[in-house]
C-alpha cells in the first residue's frame, strides 16, 4: 500500500468540492467509543472513524449507513492487533526473539486477516519503538533495543498486516507508533518527557519509521511523548519536516489517545483552541477520542486562524488512505468469512511454530534439556504454571483463554503415560484475584519428583501501557519459593514467563536450567513442551539486554563509545549485562571458524563478501542466528562500539558444516552526517562475525573513495 503510488487526487478534489465544512471536519474525528452521541455524528457525516469498534455484522451496517447518507465516505475502523486478533501470538518482543522475519510477517498477515473479517481496516501497530529501558512496560510490544533490527521487524510487520491475498488492495491499513522516540520516556516512566539529541533521533528512533514508510505504512500514530521540550502530536517538525520531507510518508497521521489536547498538559498551548491549531497545523490529521477538532475548528476556520486549505490537505491525506484502502468499492466482510478464518487450524499451526522460535534457552548447564520423556515423575510449578489469560500478554484484542494451552497442558499431552505430572500453584501473582497457592505444598511436591519444571515472571498486567517498574526482580514471594524448591531438589528448570528483561543474578546462582519464555500466546503450553522434550532445539536470540541489576539501566549493546572505556565501571555492579543482545543457546554446540573477507578494500559501487563456516559440533541438528556486527572505529562523530548490520538463521544437521556469507556496501557503513542525510566517511571498518553481540571473531577492511 503507497499513498503516493496510488493516487486519487482528481477523485478527492471533487469530493472536497461537495463536501461542507462539518462534513470535512468529520472526517479528522475518530472517537473510541460508540453511544447516542457518536451513533448521531456518525449519521451526520461528522465522525470519519472509529477505534474499539468491531464485528462483521455491525461494521457493515454503518458503513451501509454511511454510504447511503448524504456524505457517504466510509469510516475507517481502528483496533490494537498487536500480537493477534483471535489467534493469541507470542508478544511482539517475544517474536523478535525468533530472527524469522517471515515468520513475524505472516503471523501479522494472519491478525490483519481475522480482524479484516470484523471490519477492521486500520491496525494500530507495529509498535516500532526503539526500547532500552526494560522499567519502562511497554518494552513487551516492539522488537528490543535495535535501530536496525527493529527496521527489519518494522518493514515485515507492516508488509504483513497490509499483505491481502484477495484482491489487490490491502484491506487494512498498517499505523506503526508511537511517533516518535516514546521508548525514551525519562526514568522508563511511561508518558514522561523525553531528551533525545537530533543525532540519537536519527541514528535510533526514526530508522524503524523510515522502515515502516518505505515498506507502505498508510499512517503513522504520533506520540503522547514531547521530544526535548517538542510533543511530538504539536510538532511541525517532527511531523512535517522529518516524518513527511524526510522520510515521505504521504499517509495519515493519527494521534494516539487525546495526545493533541495533552499539548495544554504539556505546556505549549494555553487552552484545546491552540492544541487544536498546533496540531492540525503540525500534521496530526486524525485526533484519537478527544472531540476536540469538531468543537474548536469550527471558530479556528472562522478567524482565519486556520485557513480551508489547511482542513483540504488533512481531508485529503485521510481520504487517500481510504481509497488505497479499497473501502469505496468494499467494506463488507461476510460473517462466514471470520467463522472460518477466526482461529483457522492453520493459524494455530503457525502461532505453534511462532512461539517455539520465540523461546530463548539462557542457560543449560548440566545439559538437563531437552528432557527425556520416561521420567517417572515431574511436578509443574509455579503461578504461572497453569494460569491461561496471562499467556495472552498485554494486547489481548479478541483473544480468548479459553483456546490458551498452558504449560501444564502442554507437558501433561507431551509425556508417557507412565510419566506422573503433578501440579502445585506455590504461590499467586500480584493482582491476581484468585491469591492462593502455597509454598510447602510446592516443596512437597518438588521433594518427590524427578524433576521440577518451575513457571514464575510476571503477571501479564506487569507489562504494557503504563506499567512501569522501579524493579526488575521477580516479582515475591517468588524468589523465597524458588529458593525453597532447589534446595529439595537438584534438577529445577526455570520457565520465565514476563514481557521485559529481569534481573537474574540470583537464579542464575540458584538454577542451572532457565528457559525465557515470554508470554507466547494460545499455543505457550505446546511450544514449551516441544522445546523441553526436543522435538524443537532452541534457536530464539535475545533482542533485548538482561541487566545484572536496575542500576545498570538504559544497558544496551550498541552504545556509542568513551573517551576511557577500559575505566568505566561501578564500584558495586560488573557494566556488563547478564545477557547481552543476540544472546540464547541451542541443544546443538555451534562452532565459527575462517572468517575472511573478499577484500581488504571497498569501493563505492563494490560488494565486499563476508564469509564465515559454521559447524555444527554436536549430534544434534539445530538453527544458529549467525550475526554480522560492523564497527566505524574512527569517525566525525563518535559512532556505537558495534552495530548488527546482518544476520541468518542457518540450520545445521549433527557434524555438518555451512558457509555463510554477508555482504557488505557502501551504504550500509553510512550513518546521519551534519545534516542528516546518510554519510559513509572513508576510513577503517571493522566486521564481527558470531553468535551474539559480544562476539569477537573481528577482520577489517577500508572504505575508500
Ligand atoms: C493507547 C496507546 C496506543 C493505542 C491507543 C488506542 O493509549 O498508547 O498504543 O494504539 O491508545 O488504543
């Protein structure tokens, strides 16, 4: 879908010459609810869209409205798939763990076809922000601390929530967010303010939106943060200049919640008349819930204030989406179709496969994985062990728990019958109604197993949307309940089950076995249980920096450098992470040997190849993420200590070997220069080929022009 490539201006030029002012002004109004009032507007033609509005038979009966009325543009229909519709997918932090980009496009194919079939054409994701700050919640819904990365998983999200494979408009509208720079919220407080220097907005938080754009986003969700004092929902500049100049987004932009009335809370506008003209003028085309653009651009547009010229571009910008969309020529979507899409066995399949890849196995020490299916005894522990909604994460859309196979499901269906599983709660969840559980029984039961499968982390309501933490530890008395349960029993496997890094210092001391399992949506309990008995070997890579403590927060791998790095430290904490990005093991033991590159010199115009073997040095086949890191060591300006540039997921059979190659150009050695364009400056450039971003197998080459 490219606003730009599918021009409708002669069509939208006509329709603005028949329109009346509140008919324009309508359509920049969505409201989130659907009472008397809206039902009326929208008869009146005076609301263009609506948001937590859904299902087949009512969509198509106010669009059919709609269209019979004297204003007959039809609404666009917005909704939070952010990790599935009906379908339950891993969280998006999860997924990126995978390094199968197809794969996280197809799951968001499969969200924006179930939701098409409820009448949604406008999906309020992928959230594309860059997160370094595990305090902050809402690190769950992106794709971790990676400007680069994040871009690949930004462009394949929207490819799939705007893919149609029934006729060849996209039936939905991709809206990446939180524009821009939201994940820096000071402190990880969410709805904080913000400082981010032009360059860090640059070379971090805009790459995944460029990504978005160029891959077709039909809008864009501005943010409820101010960046240095600008709020991005107010800001010409960040809308205007970079969003629209610079990147060429020629879509819609849509606010997040009532964000262009928080410009009074913000301080740069004295009342809703001013939030108002700052952000239509800004280039906020569509105000999320407020009503604040229906109640002050009347008076606005009779000052002059705001001119119809100015309401025509907004008008036009929506009714471009609309018709890229298709929604003039179809809008309606047959209850059928969602009774045999919601929730296809197909979809399943792949939430299954989605969820195995997301599953990072961060230590294994007395190789107690994968687990053999003849134990006589294992007992599932935990509050999380059996507890189906939050599986379900944070974005729960249209989900349903009921279709959630939880961990003891899943290991119950695993094992031999002549396997005894038993269950123990051992403790409850902050939040959770149901307080129960208590640890003796669980030691009890830890003394006479075999083995203990132990499920803590997070509740579900831990992460997301204003839920953030000043801690990272898990959450008690989980901590007294682990500590109890590995001192009655040796073979313990730890099962996080959380939607930010933690803190795992003392686990990592208690237990040698510990599975990060995200909240992996309806098929958790299969995914696990695949993992844990082997018929899938491990291969998810952490997108995300564990810190050893709070501390040690923003940590993350690709920082710019120091002055004295050798002198930087604490005096109480090591400065480096737990675990770092790209980090997770295998079953399989993978070994990296002859790296070397095609040439020691690059040219414009040139592609200089990388190669690498990797052996595979176990009896165990298996699937390494091969990442390829570069490095600018001397530069105008200081540039990070290394940067993921390129990565393959490579399966490998017991003792094979495979070559993997990479390769470079100019461009990708390009970072923003003095005006923000991308400058490859001629020099040394160093390559780091392995299997996470500590990896130190490094060559070097030099740009020349
Ligand atoms: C929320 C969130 C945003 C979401 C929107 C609509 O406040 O910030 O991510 O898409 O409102 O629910």
């Amino acid at each position: 879908m490219d606003c730009a490539r599918m021009d409708y201006e002669d069509q939208i030029t006509e329709m603005l010459k028949n329109m009346t002012i509140f008919q324009k002004i309508g359509q920049l109004v969505q409201f989130g609810t659907f009472r008397e009032l809206e039902k009326q507007l929208v008869k009146d033609g005076e609301i263009g869209s609506l948001l937590n509005f859904c299902g087949s038979t009512q969509v198509t009966e106010i669009q059919n409205w709609i269209m019979q009325s004297e204003c007959p543009i039809p609404l666009l229909i917005g909704d939070d798939v952010i990790h599935g519709y009906k379908t339950g997918f891993p969280i998006p932090l999860a997924e990126s763990c995978s390094f199968d980009l197809a794969c996280m496009e197809e799951t968001a194919a499969i969200a924006a076809r179930e939701a098409a079939c409820d009448g949604v054409n406008m999906i309020f994701a992928p959230m594309v922000d860059v997160a370094r700050d595990p305090r902050w919640g809402r690190v769950a819904e992106g794709a971790g601390e990676d400007p680069w990365y994040g871009s690949q998983v930004a462009a394949a999200r929207v490819r799939g929530f705007q893919r149609n494979d029934w006729d060849d408009k996209p039936h939905v509208t991709a809206c990446p967010k939180h524009y821009v720079g939201y994940a820096a919220s000071e402190g990880g407080r969410d709805y904080s303010y913000t400082e981010i220097s032009e360059r860090t907005l640059h070379e971090t938080y805009l790459p995944p939106f460029r990504a978005a754009v160029e891959a077709g986003a039909g809008a864009v969700m501005s943010a409820f943060n101010d960046v240095s004092g600008d709020p991005a929902s107010l800001s010409h500049h960040l809308l205007e200049d970079v969003l629209r100049e610079e990147l060429g987004f020629r879509g819609l932009v849509v606010s997040d919640w009532e964000s262009v009335e928080q410009g009074v809370a913000h301080g740069v506008a004295a009342d809703l008349r001013e939030a108002v003209k700052k952000g239509l003028l800004a280039g906020v085309e569509l105000d999320m819930n407020s009503g604040i653009y229906r109640e002050q651009l009347p008076a606005l547009l009779e000052s002059g204030e705001i001119t119809e010229e100015d309401l025509d571009r907004a008008v036009r910008r929506i009714l471009r989406v609309k018709f890229s969309l298709g929604l003039f020529e179809q809008y309606e979507s047959p209850e059928s179709l969602g009774q045999q899409l919601h929730r296809h066995p197909e979809h399943v399949r792949t939430a299954r496969q989605m969820a195995r890849e997301s599953i990072v196995l961060l230590e294994n020490r007395k190789q107690l994985l994968p687990l053999s299916r003849e134990l006589g005894s294992i007992v599932v522990i935990g509050p999380l062990a059996d507890a189906p909604s939050h599986m379900l994460g944070c974005w729960q859309c249209k989900t349903d728990a009921s279709h959630v196979v939880t961990l003891l499901q899943g290991v119950r269906e695993a094992v031999s019958a002549d396997t005894e599983i038993r269950y123990a709660k051992g403790c409850a969840l902050p939040f959770d109604e149901d307080q129960s559980g208590d640890i003796e029984s669980a030691v009890l039961a830890a003394q006479g197993s075999d083995l203990v499968l132990l499920a803590l982390g997070e509740p579900c309501g831990f992460c997301g949307e204003n839920n953030s933490r000043a801690f990272l530890d898990l959450p008690q008395p989980q901590d007294e309940l682990l500590r109890r349960v590995c001192a009655v029993n040796p073979n313990v496997v730890l099962i996080l089950m959380n939607g930010r890094p933690l803190t795992l210092t003392r686990e990592r001391e208690l237990v040698d076995t510990i599975v990060e399992a995200w909240y992996l949506g309806d098929e958790s309990g299969h995914a696990l249980a695949d993992v844990l008995f082997g018929d899938y070997n491990p291969s998810g890579k952490l997108t995300i920096s564990f810190p050893r403590s709070v501390g040690q927060v923003p940590i993350y791998y690709n920082q710019r450098n120091s002055g004295r790095p050798e002198l930087i430290r604490y005096i109480d904490e090591e400065i480096t992470p737990l675990y770092p990005f790209g980090y997770g093991l295998s079953y399989s033991r993978f070994v990296y040997e002859d790296l070397t590159l095609s040439a020691t010199v690059l040219h414009p115009g040139e592609t200089l190849r990388v190669q690498v073997t990797l052996r595979n040095d176990s009896e165990r086949g298996g699937e390494e993420v091969v990442q390829m890191y570069l490095r600018d060591p001397a530069a105008s300006v200081t540039r990070p200590v290394r940067e993921l540039k390129g990565f393959e997921k490579v399966s490998l059979a017991p003792g094979e070997r495979k070559t993997v190659v990479f390769e470079i150009t100019e461009d990708m050695l390009a970072f923003p220069g003095a005006d923000w364009k991308p400058v490859a400056e001629p020099g040394e450039f160093q390559v780091f080929v392995g299997g996470d971003s500590r990896c130190d197998n490094m060559a070097s080459f030099r740009l020349e022009q």
